[in-house]
C-alpha cells in the first residue's frame, strides 16, 4: 500500500480492503460500468484524502456524481456537498 499515487502497481492507502492498484483503479473510474464506477467513487471519496482524490477524478466527475452516491459517502457526505456548492457559488463549477 501507498500514499504515493504516482505508483501505479501499488494499491492505495484508502483501498485497504480491496485488491486494486492505482493504475487500475484510475482505469475502472473511467471504465463503461457505471454502477463498478460508482462504488469505486463513493468508497474513495469516504476513505481518502480530498487533495488525493484529485489524481483519479474531476471536481467536475465529482459534482456530476454526488446526487447517485447517496448514503455510500457516510460521514464525508456533508463535507463534499459543502465543498461542491461552495465551488458553484465561487464559479469554478458551473450550477
């Protein structure tokens, strides 16, 4: 396991119950299956760092996302809702 995301065969820290690695995980982020995509995107977003999540996703893919992740962000869901509506209000992110 990382903290490093630049290494692609390591699994990331957030991940430390499944076996993905970063390479992989970027490319099943981005993959066809929206419902894998999905899962994959609420875990991260309640497991990592929000300055690492920024190396596999978008703000953007991110605020497209929030309203199908529902309860799968747990406590962290506040915390994304806050900083997506703060972005739109500043104008980074289109309302």
């Amino acid at each position: 396991m990382t903290t490093d995301m630049s290494q692609g065969e390591r699994r990331p820290y957030f991940f430390w119950d499944e076996d993905v690695s970063i390479d992989e995980l970027r490319s099943r982020l981005h993959g066809g299956d929206s419902a894998e995509r999905l899962r994959l995107l609420g875990k991260m977003l309640r497991e990592a760092r929000d300055i690492d999540v920024w190396h596999f996703v978008t703000p953007e893919d991110v605020a497209r996302a929030l309203p199908e992740l529902g309860r799968r962000l747990g406590k962290r869901r506040p915390f994304w809702e806050f900083l997506i509506q703060g972005w739109r209000e500043d104008g980074i992110l289109a309302a």
